[in-house]
DNA sequence: AGATATTTCCATCAACTGATGGAATCATGT
DNA sequence: ACATGATTCCATCAGTTGATGGAAATATCT
C-alpha cells in the first residue's frame, strides 16, 4: 500500500528518508550533474535499484530534497518573522542576519542547492526551483519595506534579493573564500556576520 | 610547428579560436559536466576529434576558457582603477558598479563560470579557479580601503568580496529574479546599478 | 507455519561520454 | 606536379550512467 510509503519520510530511520538525507548531502557537495545515484546508494550502503525502488527517477530524489528544505527555509523565515515582532529596523536586520547565518552554516548544502538552482535553465524538463520568490514579500513587509504582500515594489524585492545572495555567496563560497582571508572557520563565520551587517545596516538605516 | 597553433587564439578566426568561444559559452550556458565535448563541435560545425585535436582534453579547453576570461577581467579591474583615480570614495563607488555591471551584464557566461568554479572541490584533480584573490587587495587599494598591498586587512577583503559576489548573483540569477520582479531586461539592468549603490555607496562612506 | 506483500540485491541493458587511431583531405613549399 | 606536413572526419573503444526485470530475502498477517 502507498501509504506506509508516504509516511516513511517521518521516520528518519526508514530507508527512503535516509536515501534523502544522503542524496541531500551529495546533491548539495557536488550539484545534481556530479552526483550519480550510485554514489548516494554507496553513501546509504544499499544497491542502485533499491534507491529507485523508493524514489523512482533521480529527478523525483531531486525535487524531494528540494521539498524538504523549502520547507526548513519556510520554517526558519517565519522564525526570523516572530522574532523580528516590535523592535526596531535596526536590530530586525541584525536578528536576521544572525539567524539565516547560523542555519546555513549548519546546513552548507542549503544554501549551495538554492545556488545551483539559480543556474539551471527555466526550459529544463522538470521545474525544480525552490519556491523563493513567496518569500520574499513576507520579508519585506518583516523588514517594513512594505505594508502588503500585493504591493511590494520592484526596488525593495532588489534590496531583500540582494541580502539574500549575499548570504548564500558567504556560506557556499566558504572553501573558496577563507583560504584567501587565512582565517578559521569560527572566525570566518563572525567576519561574514560582521560584514554583512556593516554592508546591509546603513543603507536601510539611514534616512 | 607549436608556434603557429599558440598563435592561433589572437586570429578569432582560427578553429582553436573557434572553438574557444564556443566552449565559452557553453561552458558558461550549462556549467562543466553538462557541456559536453560534442555539444561544443557541434556548436562549432565540427567533428569531435577536431576538437581534441587542438585542444587536447576537456579539461584543457575549460582551462583555456577560464584563462581568456581571467585576462578580461584584469584588464576591466585595471580599467575601474584608473578611471577611480582622483574622484571621491562615493563616485569611485558608482563608477566600479556601472563599468563592472556593464561589462557582466553583456558577458554573462564569466558571471556563471566564476560562480561555477565556487562549488568546484579544491581537491578536484586539476586546478581551475580563475585568480580572484588577486584582485582583491588592488580593488581595496583602489577604494581607499588599504594603502599596501600585502596590508589589506581581512574586514577590507570581505567587504570587496561581498560587493563583488553581489554583482555577480544578479547577473548570473537574471533568468531567476526577472521573472519574480517582472520586468524587462533593460529595467532590470537598471535596477540592479541602483540597488548595489542603494546598500554600497551608504556603507563605505557613512562616517 | 504458511501465505502474502514488501523490500533488497544481482545481472543486465541502452544511451552517452571522453578519447583515440587511422584514413582522407587540404595547405604549403619546392 | 610532387612531397611534406597540418588539419579534418569516420569508426570505434572502454567506462559510466540512469534505469529495469526478476530472483532472493525479509517482513507482515492470519
């Protein structure tokens, strides 16, 4: 029956939501092109047919690692929202910065495959593009450059898109970025903080 | 002879020039591993073995690619740094973000393959990373942010490399945030200069 | 225990990819 | 015209990849 199917990706134990967190891990390393589905079945320690058993085509494993961190990013944006709840501009963005940071320095793969999304072509077979552009009028009206969600303007979807990258490029350009700052991970991770919020707390700040 | 074919590439009129450009802008298009060396010749008019023949492997045509656009962008950066000398901090600003958008916005393919080369492995088998560290202390000396080469500080170079990695997401990611801000190329263009000197110009030169 | 359904693995396929050898073609210099 | 070298294409190879059929193993239920 399906249903014990649907169901199994509750259980982290299962098979099909461990095929998922590896090929999570491996898509995010390596891009889809460079992850074979034999080397997600060798990171789980089972045969190539039983990962399609699960999962069907390697599309579908695709889309289903995209599914699951649109909705952590959902979480953790609604997260940023609560927490943003009455105090000011200024402290809103640190909150923000702060937040989006630490999860995507836990969760490096994030942030890679929302980039390699961005790549591919819109005419590909599949769609597989994290549904980002939802969010982006929620915050901006977290942020307080727009009241409602049907009204907000071209140039403070720039200003909240240009926040983002800013973010993903940091955590996703670490291995490319620290050699050339000579500095440790720990470090690095306040410098990106710092930097960010040198860069993003002025220009929404100053009148 | 070896000289005639390495003076090949100043004629763009030569196969290996040809095929240069072609791989260029597939390689930029779709990345490494989905360009494959038939899409190129094929691209070109040309049988595959055509291709190996004046360029040996793949590897060694992505490395020629990376090489041609490294120089390009040297020559842009030198070219932001003498048109900056003697303005102030503000108009340096405005001038780097107008020539280098200019400049990406119609090469797009050196946008995606400097993004593309962030998710290589460093333990990858060859080294493929077009220079960019270099660049970074001479546009922080260029901006006023060091005064020596071997002094800029690691703040100075995150804050370049923050700049920089901005520019680039919004002209690798235009078929991505286009469509969610719906407007036309030519807006969009315009939209991006004013949103990176909206965050940029407040930053650097808020005292 | 026995029947049934689910899960896993082995063997295998067709398509594609990077790459090469060698024949055929073309250009160049004498 | 002829010889020499450079260039191009055709045929082909071995390795990899996504995917499947079917046997074997395991779990589930009565």
């Amino acid at each position: 029956m399906a249903s014990r199917l649907e169901k199994a990706l509750q259980n982290p134990d299962s098979m099909k939501a461990r095929i998922l967190t590896a090929a999570r891990r491996l898509f995010g390393a390596n891009g889809y092109s460079d992850t074979t589905t034999r080397m997600i079945a060798a990171e789980v320690g089972i045969d190539v047919s039983t990962l399609h058993y699960h999962w069907g085509e390697k599309q579908d494993l695709y889309a289903g690692v995209l599914a699951a961190i649109n909705e952590e990013i959902l979480a953790k944006f609604k997260e940023v929202e609560r927490r943003c709840r009455g105090v000011n501009l200024r402290r809103r963005l640190e909150i923000a910065i702060d937040l989006m940071c630490d999860y995507l320095f836990s969760h490096p793969e994030v942030a890679n495959l929302i980039l390699f999304g961005y790549f591919r072509k819109a005419d590909r077979d599949v769609v597989l593009d994290v549904n980002i552009a939802h969010y982006i009028s929620n915050i901006a009206i977290a942020m307080g450059l727009a009241t409602d969600a049907g009204q907000v303007s071209v140039q403070a979807k720039a200003r909240i898109l240009a926040v983002w990258n800013s973010v993903l490029n940091f955590i996703s350009g670490e291995s490319f970025f620290r050699p050339m700052m000579d500095i440790d991970p720990s470090s690095y991770q306040d410098v990106v903080k710092e930097t960010l919020k040198f860069i993003l707390v002025p220009a929404f700040t100053t009148d």
